[in-house]
C-alpha cells in the first residue's frame, strides 16, 4: 500500500469524538432552528470519491449514507444495510427497502456496486483505492433479491467496516457527476441546498429519512431543518462566535479551548484525536538499525513528559494505534516500552561499543553517535519544545542531535526519498489496523513503503495471521502485533492528542471519525 496516499486518507478520519453533551435546555424544546458548524476549512469538491480530507468528510456525512455505521461502542450497525453475512473475503449486504436518493430515486444494490466500480476504476485515481476500498474490491448486485456482495482477492480481515467510510452517490449524480462540484446527490438525512465557498455551506432536512444508523429517523421535531456549515478558519474567531453564540458547535486542538471550557451555557467534552509518535531508521549505518541501541535512547527519555510537552499538557496516555473507538480495544502500549532509566541508558551504550569521548560525544570505531531528527512545522510550538526535549535528554546520554524542522512540502520529500534523518517524527492516524501494513512491513518504497527500513518478524507472522481472519475474531493477533512493535522500539507511541467540542444550544455525536447528523438536536434558542 503506498504510504503517502494510506495515512493522508486515514487521517482525514481520525478526528474521533464519542459526542458532546447537552448546553441548556430540554431536548426537543427547540426543533426547526439552524445548527450552525464550524469547519477550519472549505470542504472544496464534494465527490465521495475524491474525498481527503477531514472536512469533507464532516460535509459528505450530512448528505450521504453508508452501508453500515460504527456505535459509540465501536460496533458495527446498520445504515443503508439492514443486516451482513461475512467471510473472510466477502460481505454480502442484504439493503432497506425504503432507501431513497434526495431525488426520491430508489436506492438499489445496483446502485452500491456503481459506486464501488466507480471508486476503483483506475481512471478515477480515488484516494480511497486501496485505503478505505480494498485493493481488488468487486461488486455483484442483485436488485430483486436486494443483495450487494463486495469481494476481495484474498482475505480481507475487516471488509466489513471498511465500507463505514465508503459514502454512496445515487441518482442524477450516479450518472453525472460533474452535478458533485457544488451540490450533493445521496440518501443522507440531509440535502446541500445553499454553497458559498469558503463562507458557509447549508444543507436542509429531509423529513422522510428513515434508514440511518441503526434505524434512526429524520422526524424528531427537535432536529434542525437545517445545517449550516460555517468556514472558519481561525479557532480564535471559532471561540469568539460560539462565545456569543453566533455558531452552535466548534472543535479547538490549539489553546482557545481553554476559552470555551467551564463557561456556562456551553458543554466541552475532550477525546483522543490520533497518536504522535516517532520512529527510528533502521537501516544499514543508522544507528536505529540496532535494537540495543533503540532500547538505551528510549531508557534516556521520559515519554510521560515528553507527551505533555508535545501537547501542551492536554494529551493522552496512548494505548494503541488505530484511532477509538476501536474493533479491537485492547492496551497495546502498558508494559512494552521501556521505563525512564537514564543510568541504564548510560550503561546499555557503553555495553554497544558506544564510548563517550572527550567532547562528551559518544563515538564507535571514531564515529560518532550522531541522530539526524525530522518533524513538521506544523506542529506549532509545541512540537518544536518536544524534539528539543528529545534532543537534551539524548545529548545528555551523549548523543549528536541535529534537529531539522521541515514544511509540509519539504518534509514528505526528505522523509521518503531522500531518507537524510534517523529519528522522524511521524503521527500516523489510523482507523483500521490493515491501514499500516503498507508503512510497518514489506519492501521499502520511495513513494512511502516501509519508510523507517523496519523488520520486526513477529509482527509480519500476527498481521498475516489476522489477516485471514474477519473483524474482531483477529483482535488477539492485530494487538499482539503492536505490541510486537512496540517491545522492539520500531516505532514509540508518546501521547494521543485530544479534540475538544464545544457546543451551545445543542446536543449531537462524532463517532469513529464522522458526525451523525441523525443525532442533532437543538435544545434552546436565545430570546
């Protein structure tokens, strides 16, 4: 799987929010109002197959449905499917009768499977081929029976819940979608009725839906008769309108949401937002390629403070890679990093060969110890204060640490084709965990493969092993595997960044990365 295309998909879904609370009110005292949204920035094209970022999929979760849709539990329920058979390289989806297009087309298996043939037609180059699409996915529909089965080459372990993320087109723009530049054409539970770009996008209720996740409705009359999409792009100027409550809900990464927590009549509720982590080249001559010496550099850091560095104090202690919540929740972090040793990092270089030199430099065979670190800009300044942590605590084991901050631009370029570092740091935001094979096994590529040279056989065995299994009958070999990584410093999860959602006069739910606007409710207006 190329990399590049993997984690930049995967991380348009990984901003996951259980759900936030109610701000004042009764539920169901203020039905018809607007629900206003902030969105950090314009949703642009809105084809479900060309989606790639985060706030499209926020827009295209107001007008389009799934087959299936993920419970706050991490369970799979119905969507346009009302129930599934599979096997380890198929799902056969039996559909809702009464399904239909914002047009008021029928929904028809046939038109599940257009999607799918669209999706992987090579002349569509959809970023969700091979990352939200499994390579090689077939459709065969049958309209009469109302049955739809996807199939892969070979097994697939969650061919299920993969297609959470796979929006289905019905309709006029099934046939033209060149209709999916400034307008929707789904089953959703809502229809974009108004689009000023990078201003505000609104989409209005549609009253007969009947078929969302796990049978939800569109009739409650605490519901909004419509959604406005608000860009903006600054939190401040998020804070400042939900602050006087000119918008009804926004999410802060940064530090404003300290402006909009304990305030009455808004509800802030926090949840993890994707794992930061880092990884050391282990390639021939770098000094990662030793496990001795992987194991000594993370005895010398303390992960619990270099984690609060990181996010300014509002992260997470980690417990896995793919982002909550999950089909295999098990902890896969407690007990398989090393604890915070540095006389035992001291001890562990020596025991390498590694000697300190009269700079304080350590040197082997007169070179000298020396880790070439990269990490984004965009991190903002909390990133630069944890790699310069980084950097003193491995200069205190006596270490040469060159620390190098990269655009976007400039970092993919030297991460992946150059390969000039030997720690990179490098947040990966997965919802499934087939969605790193491609960047923690097989060959490595310059467009992205197995960027860091890793080999860890234990995990190749269990993800192989998982592989052939479907869903969470292969919980107990996806988690082994990221321990696997994990006890051989391959890669070092340090902390989960949080989201916070704040919301005024209005109660909803983000779940597995995707707003359900099903569960909107307006609980107050201002008089």
């Amino acid at each position: 799987m190329n990399r590049a295309r993997a984690i930049a998909a995967c991380l348009a879904a990984s901003l996951l929010v259980a759900g936030c609370g109610s701000a004042g009110g009764q539920a169901g005292s203020a039905g018809g109002d607007a629900f206003s949204f902030a969105l950090k920035s314009d949703p642009g094209l809105l084809d479900p197959a060309q989606v790639q970022n985060t706030t499209t999929y926020t827009a295209l979760s107001l007008a389009y449905d799934t087959l299936v849709n993920i419970g706050s539990d991490g369970r799979v329920v119905s969507g346009l499917a009302e129930k599934w058979a599979v096997k380890p390289s198929s799902v056969t989806f039996t559909l809702r009768r009464n399904a239909t297009c914002s047009d008021g087309s029928p929904v028809r298996a046939s038109t599940i499977a257009a999607n799918v043939d669209h999706i992987t037609d090579p002349a569509t180059k959809s970023p969700a081929y091979g990352v939200v699409v499994p390579d090689g996915l077939t459709a065969k529909a049958d309209d009469t029976a109302g049955t739809v089965t996807l199939s892969t080459p070979a097994p697939f372990a969650f061919i299920l819940q993969s297609t959470r993320y796979l929006f289905m087109v019905c309709g006029k723009g099934l046939k033209d979608r060149s209709l999916l530049k400034s307008g929707t054409s789904g089953s959703g539970p809502f229809r974009l009725t108004s689009a000023r770009p990078n201003q505000s996008y609104t989409f209005t209720r549609r009253t007969d839906y009947a078929w969302g996740p796990g049978g939800a409705t569109a009739s409650d009359p605490a519901m909004p008769d419509s959604v406005v999409l608000k860009v903006v792009g600054s939190e401040s100027t998020a804070a400042n309108l939900l602050l006087s409550h000119q918008l009804n809900a926004a999410q802060f990464a940064g530090p404003d949401r300290a402006r909009v927590t304990n305030v009455p009549g808004i509800t802030a509720t926090a949840q993890p937002n994707g794992t930061q982590e880092f990884f050391f080249h282990q390639g021939t001559g770098h000094p990662g390629h030793s496990r001795a010496v992987r194991t000594a550099l993370l005895q010398a850091v303390d992960l619990h403070d270099l984690g609060a560095i990181a996010t300014g104090g509002t992260g997470e202690r980690p417990t896995g890679l793919v982002t909550q919540p999950r089909t295999c929740p098990a902890d896969t972090v407690s007990g398989h990093l090393p604890a915070h040793d540095p006389q035992a990092a001291e001890t562990a270089l020596e025991a390498a060969g590694w000697h300190r030199s009269g700079d304080g430099v350590r040197r082997k065979g007169g070179k000298k110890l020396t880790l070439r670190m990269i990490y984004g800009t965009s991190g903002g300044e909390t990133m630069a204060a944890a790699a310069e942590y980084l950097a003193d605590a491995w200069k205190k084991a006596g270490v040469d640490v060159r620390l190098r901050a990269l655009s976007d631009a400039a970092y993919g370029e030297i991460e992946t084709v150059t390969q000039d570092w030997d720690v990179d740091w490098a947040p990966l935001g997965v919802t499934l965990p087939t969605q790193l094979l491609g960047a923690l096994s097989g060959p490595f590529t310059p467009d992205g493969g197995n960027f860091a040279h890793l080999t860890n056989r234990t995990y190749d065995k269990l993800t192989a092993q998982a592989s052939t299994l479907p869903g969470a009958a292969g919980c107990a070999q996806w988690s082994a595997s990221e321990s696997a990584l994990f006890d051989s410093g391959d890669l070092i999860p340090v902390v989960d960044k949080t989201l916070s959602t704040a919301a005024h006069n209005a109660t909803f739910r983000i779940t597995a990365g995707l707003l359900d606007p099903t569960s909107i409710r307006m609980t107050g207006a201002d008089k």
